[in-house]
C-alpha cells in the first residue's frame, strides 16, 4: 500500500517539475509570483520544485526524480500528459496562429501546480480504484465510515439537519456538475412522488398516477430539458414565466401568482407536479426567487420536491447567518452547490444535500465518492472553511462601498447604491454573492426614453426610425467605452477575478465581479478591492472628460472649416476628423471620387503621422461612409484642451498642405492628368478617322462623298476634353453639364483599438514638446471613497 502511494507521488510529483521546467521556456513571466492561495489546492509558487531533465523519446524509461521506476505505459501516460503537443499537429495553423496557441498552452499550466491539498486530492482520488480491490466488508465499511464523516461535516455546515451528502461524478463544466446533482434530486423526488410504484413498474406509474411535471426557474442558465427526457423519460419541462421588471429580459425570477396558476391547469389536466427547480444567488445579478413564497404554495395546494441551487446558498454557513434565511432555505428538500469552486479546490466534486427519502439508500459508489471532501474538510476544518466564504462576502461588501461613492458607476439591479451599500454594512441585508457594474453613460437613458415614447404615441415612422438608430449608436459607443475601461483596468481586474459579460439588450457590456467563484483562488483580499477603485476612480476622470469632450466636438466645426466631421465606428474615444485640402473643400463629401479621396486620404495619413510624434493618443482610421482616412481622436483627460488639440490639428493638417512635398505630388499629379487627357485625345481622333474611312479625308473626293452620304449629327458629334485641376481627373465636356456619379470605391479597413493613454494638454506640447505627463499620484476622490469603505468596514466574527 505505502508502495502504490509512493508511486502515485513520484508521478505527481515528477509531472509538475517538467510542466514548471516547460512553462520556464515558454511563459515570460514564469519567474513572477504567483497569487494562488496555499489552502486552495493550487500551490504559491513559493517552494521550489525539484528540476527535472527534459523529456526524450529516446531517453531511459526510468523516472528518477524520487527513486521509482515507471512502467512504459505510466511514462507514456506522463508525456502526453505534461505536453499537448501531440495534439491537433495535422492541423496546424498559420504561425500567428500557433504563436497564439502556444500561449494558450503556456497559460494553461500556470494553474497546474498543485500545493499539499491538492496532491493529496489527487492521490486520494487513485487510491479509490485500490479500495475497489479490497473485501466487500472492507470497502463497505471504509466508505460507510467516510461518507457518515463528510455527511456530519456539510449537515453542521449548512444548519440542514437529517440530510445526506450526493458528490456529483466529475464533468467537463461545473454546469454539468450541477445538472447531475439536479438529476440526482429528480430521482429522489420521483421515489417521494410516486413512492415504491415508480421502482416497481417504472413507466407505467406515470401512466396510472399522472405524467410528472418538472417547473424550472428562469434564472437557470441551462437546458436540462433533453436530460431529464434521456435520462428519467420526463417530457413535461415548464420554464415557469418571470416576473415583469426593467431586468427581466437579463434575468429574471419566478412569477409566483403565474406558477400557481400554471399549478392549477396542470393538475386540472391530471398531470403530477414533480419538482420545482429555483435558485437562491443567481450567476448575472444575484437575485432569489421567492421560495417562501413557493412554500406556501406546496403548502396550500399540492405537494412537490422543492430543489434549489445558487450561491446564496453559502450564506447559511456564517457563523451568524440570517435567521430568516436559514428558516426559509431549511424547509427545502434539496440543495446543490459547487462548494469546491468557493472554496478553490481542485478535484473535488459538486456537493447536493437532500432530505432523507423512503426506500431510497446510498450505494457504496456514492458513499467513496465523498473520499475527496474528506480529504479536503480534514485539511481545511470547518473554521477555515467558514472563513472562506465570510471573506469573499467581505470582499463583495467593500466592492459595493467603492463603487457606490463613484456616482458616474451604474451598479446594476441597485436602485440607490448609498442607501444599498449602507445597510448591507448595518447587517440589514446580505452582501451581495455577485455585482455588475458598468459605466454609466447618460445619452443611453435619454434614448431609451425618447424611443419609448414615441412608440406609445405610433405617430411618425420616420422619427421612429431615427430614434432607433441614435439608440443603437449611442449603446454602441457606451459598449466602446466599457471595453476601454477593461483594458485599462486589466492589471487590477485579475487578482479579483473581475471580468466583462454581454447583458444583451440595452445594456450592452458590464463588469462581472463574483468572490465566491474567485477569491479563494487568487488569495484576494481588501487591499486587492482598494487598489481597483482606486484605479477605477482615476481613470473614471478621463471617460467624463472625453465623453464631454464628444458633446462640444461638433460646436467646433465652424471654428475650423478645413475640418469634417466623419462617423466612426469601434472607438471610444472623441471621435474624428478629416482634413480637407483647399482644392476639394467645394465638392461635398459624397461625390467624392477616387483620386479625391486618394487626395484626402494621402494627406490625412501624412498629418496623422506628425501629430502622433506629439501626441501618441492620436491615431489613423478609415471612414466605412466616405472611404477615406481620418485622424481619430483618442480619450481626453481634461475637456479644456478640446480647442487646443482640435487647433493643433487644424494647423498641422495647413503646413503640410503648404508644403513642398504636398505641392511637387499635386504637381506630379496634375502632370499626369494632362498626359492622360492627350492621350484620350489622340485615341478619339483615331477612331472618329477609322469610322468616316479614307474617301472622306481627300480634299475633293471627301467633299462628293459627305454630299453623296452624310454624317449623323451623331457621329459629327466631337466631344471636347476638360481636366478638373479641384478632382485631377479628364472629363468629357457634356459631363461638366450633368450630375456626378457616386464612387463605388471600398474602403480598406485598419483595426479600431483606442489607445489607454489620454490626450495631454495641447498648449504644453506645442510650446514644450518633451513636457513630462502629470502625476499620477494625485487621486483625492479615489482615497476618499476607499477610506469611507475601510472605516465602516466590520470587524471580522
């Protein structure tokens, strides 16, 4: 036994020294350290490994790192499992492409270093296989004696007293964790429902006693719809209807009055309701359905397996947990939750508590199932557990502080943030499981709202129309925004697991902050949080500023007649211009042609080039409305240098048309448009000579002849030549008379990535160019708010 246990180690630990020694070769930042939590299951990084020599298809067959041979089978195992090269080499792509999958595969091993937790995890996990091979009385009552242990351990744990533990079989996702742990409570709810029948005559108890029902919460963000049909032969799965609010069609919770009326048709019908599946913490905005609610409604009409899910769930396991919701959540018959996710430990599976149910007993594979949570609340202990979860609720709390003293924040599904954060702090209410946030840009309400009425009204069309359009662009120019403020509060985002989620309808792209599923794992703390409102407060200055600036951007367009406006799309900063040489400023920009719009395009890309020698925050683009180059303008610190900046550009964008070098290209230009017109005329009058024949070009003959047959006004029709010196083209003279044909040039196209570094004052680098950018030190606000969080701060139970 100790043998196999010595063996199991070796491998572990032989596989994690050449997974550490490949990431050194491959990842640039495999010297830095790393954040990951001791008591997570996923190693700091602080102890070094013991080096190992590279692998080698020739090489012995003998790992040596401890002392153990490995059979050829194991050390085949151990390569394919230590690289992934060998996958996918038929396929390989283009070298962008494998540079890019390189680096996935690089950061794919970052997690993979296991601490003393997770390799013990890991061990126990194999040497389930060997209990397997030990007397039926043995293994019975290891896994009785194990299972009675963990069950103990998670009934204190979650006050859900006289129940029993199911760990789920590990899947690809924790979702599919969970949908198992959810199928596992239809199986008991069909025993509880159609008692000892359902195992007797399977089927045939549905046709006899009514086919079962199953009612899901909206807020399940899953189709368990063809599972039950596979698994349990269930075809009833009613999406219960959500309650009607601005954030339903993100997420919604259950209508009670609707499923008590939906309970009524279905009994009415005969069916018989099964399972109400809700949940309490949803993954988007946090919300629970109303289970008390749900509870009297078993109570007063049928009864049903009550199932739920959520991180709201971690809430009973404080150490002074909400009566009411413990009260409430205790009266359910099961519950499922990916304690290993809050907890950060790897390898452990999804855990569901459940009422004890008549006739219904664990097999001896549940029971070793919970091998792992042994394992893991003998090393953790329960305080340490509890600590855990208080701390990412701690971390939620502190967020929702910060982020409520920054009034341009729009905390999503928060009605008054001050007054909510105030009394999360009194202990009024429970810290959020999950936040969503995003800059609140003001124009989007205003189009939300005008849209709206105008539809009540369904008067003018047209105007319904360009309502519509403007509410697009401007929740397209919030998203740009949003996306920039990711960018550039990515280095503070990752030790908090903070990521961006698309809401969908109008409210585009948000942050999504979630402790529970991250702060175990990443070691976050208060200082983490502290640091990214900081950040979030500072550079929250900026998108005010530019978003300012975007307003008073089309006022100064009569200031600088040289400049046009154009519309451009993925940019979040203030927008763009195009210069316009004096030879084109008559034509309208949308009968410009192609050697017009070469013109344009030549000089603006020419302009952006000097003005980013100055400015980087300045950068090209291309117009997908006129096909022309344009010098976009990135985010503004300061709206005072709106003028300035526009100024500068203005200026630029006139020495570089006065200069030499602009002149000699028109010149050489002009040139060649002369010697095309020469040459169209020559052609002309070769082939008007090849049309009257040769009989008509001698003196007296030619004269008989055109007596004898003469010409069509047609074909006397000479048509003169005219060269544009404003459009460098050669035109024919009846065209001069006629409308301009529209270009059906394309645009190429240039990627839209708006620089994080903002404009710096315009007037200090026209007189000073090499002037330092200001401190960055300066944050009054941003220390202000943070304070204010830190001192209402609790102290810690």
């Amino acid at each position: 036994m100790s043998g196999t246990v010595q063996q199991i180690e070796s491998i572990i630990q032989t596989i994690e020294s050449k997974i550490e020694s490949s990431s050194q070769q491959h990842s640039p930042a495999s010297n830095s350290s790393s954040t990951k939590s001791e008591d997570s299951g996923l190693d700091d990084g602080s102890k070094k490994s013991v080096a190992a020599k590279p692998i080698s298809r020739k090489s012995s067959r003998m790992s040596t790192s401890s002392g153990v041979s490995l059979p050829p089978v194991l050390e085949q195992l151990e390569h394919m499992i230590i690289s992934d090269d060998w996958l996918g080499n038929e396929n390989a792509a283009a070298a962008g492409v494998k540079q890019h999958v390189q680096l996935a595969k690089t950061r794919s091993r970052e997690g993979q270093k296991l601490s003393e937790l997770g390799r013990t995890l890991v061990t126990s996990a194999s040497l389930k296989s060997y209990i397997d091979l030990l007397s039926s009385h043995h293994r019975q009552s290891i896994a009785s004696w194990l299972f009675g242990n963990v069950n103990h351990v998670f009934s204190n744990l979650f006050r859900f007293a006289d129940s029993q533990i199911y760990c789920s079989d590990p899947e690809a996702t924790i979702s599919l964790s969970i949908r198992n742990g959810i199928g596992h409570a239809v199986k008991l709810a069909l025993k509880s429902v159609y008692g000892t029948d359902y195992a007797t005559k399977g089927w045939k108890a549905f046709a006899e006693q009514g086919a079962p029902v199953v009612y899901v919460s909206p807020a399940l963000h899953m189709d368990i719809s063809s599972y039950l049909a596979s698994e349990f032969g269930i075809a009833d799965v009613t999406i219960l209807p959500k309650v009607e609010s601005d954030l339903s069609e993100i997420e919604g919770r259950i209508d009670h009055v609707q499923f008590e009326k939906i309970l009524d048709e279905d009994l009415a019908a005969g069916k018989k309701p099964l399972i109400l599946i809700g949940v309490v913490g949803t993954t988007i905005l946090g919300q629970n359905d109303m289970i008390s609610k749900i509870l009297e409604i078993r109570e007063k009409k049928t009864k049903f397996w009550l199932h739920i899910t959520g991180q709201a769930i971690a809430a009973m396991t404080f150490r002074e947990p909400n009566n009411v919701l413990v009260h409430v959540l205790s009266q359910v018959d099961s519950m499922t939750f990916p304690i290993a996710l809050w907890l950060g430990i790897p390898s452990a599976p999804v855990v569901t508590l459940h009422k004890s149910v008549e006739g219904h007993k664990a097999s001896y594979r549940e029971k070793l199932d919970s091998l792992p949570w042994w394992v893991a609340t003998s090393y953790l202990s329960g305080k340490k557990m509890v600590d855990m979860i208080e701390n990412a609720f701690l971390l939620s709390k502190v967020m929702l502080k910060g982020l409520s003293a920054i009034p341009e924040v729009d905390i999503v599904g928060v009605e008054n943030p001050v007054d909510f954060a105030n009394r999360v702090y009194k202990s009024k209410y429970t810290a959020p499981t999950v936040l969503i946030f995003k800059y609140n840009y003001a124009p989007i309400k205003n189009a939300i709202q005008y849209h709206k009425q105008l539809i009540e009204k369904n008067e003018d069309h047209d105007a319904i129309s360009i309502a519509e359009k403007t509410l697009k662009d401007e929740l397209e120019y919030g998203d740009y925004l949003n996306a920039w403020l990711r960018d550039g509060l990515l280095p503070e985002s990752v030790p908090l697991g903070i990521d961006t989620i698309e809401l969908g309808g109008n409210y585009g792209i948000a942050f999504r902050f979630c402790p529970l599923e991250h702060a175990a794992t990443f070691s976050s703390h208060i200082d983490h949080v502290q640091r990214f409102v900081r950040k979030l407060t500072d550079i929250m200055r900026i998108v005010e500023s530019t978003v300012a600036a975007k307003l008073k951007f089309s006022e100064l367009k009569d200031d600088f007649p040289s400049l046009v406006l154009l519309p451009i799309r993925n940019w979040a900063g203030i927008g763009a211009v195009c210069y316009i040489p004096s030879i084109v400023k008559e034509t309208n920009p949308e009968d410009w042609n192609a050697i017009q719009k070469q013109q344009i395009s030549h000089l603006n890309l020419e302009l952006v080039h000097q003005l980013k020698s100055v400015d980087a925050a300045f950068s090209s683009g291309d117009c997908t409305r006129y096909g022309v180059s344009c010098v976009k303008f990135g985010m503004l610190s300061d709206v005072k240098d709106l003028h300035n900046l526009v100024e500068m550009v203005a200026q630029k964008g006139k020495e570089i048309e006065n200069s030499q070098q602009y002149l000699d290209s028109l010149a050489d230009l002009i040139r060649q448009g002369i010697e095309a017109a020469n040459q169209a005329l020559r052609k002309e009058n070769d082939q008007r000579l090849q049309n009257e024949g040769m009989m008509r070009q001698l003196p007296i003959m030619g004269s008989l002849v055109n007596w004898w047959s003469p010409l069509t006004p047609e074909s006397q029709n000479i048509r003169g030549r005219a060269f544009n010196l404003k459009t460098g083209e050669m035109q024919e003279t009846d065209v001069l008379f006629k409308s301009k044909k529209v270009s059906d040039a394309t645009p190429p196209t240039t990627k839209n990535e708006t620089p994080q570094v903002p404009h710096e004052s315009s007037a200090a680098k026209i007189e000073e160019p090499t002037t330092p950018p200001p401190s960055d030190n300066e944050v009054p606000s941003t220390e202000e708010a943070v304070s204010s969080a830190e001192e209402s701060k609790p102290e810690s139970p």
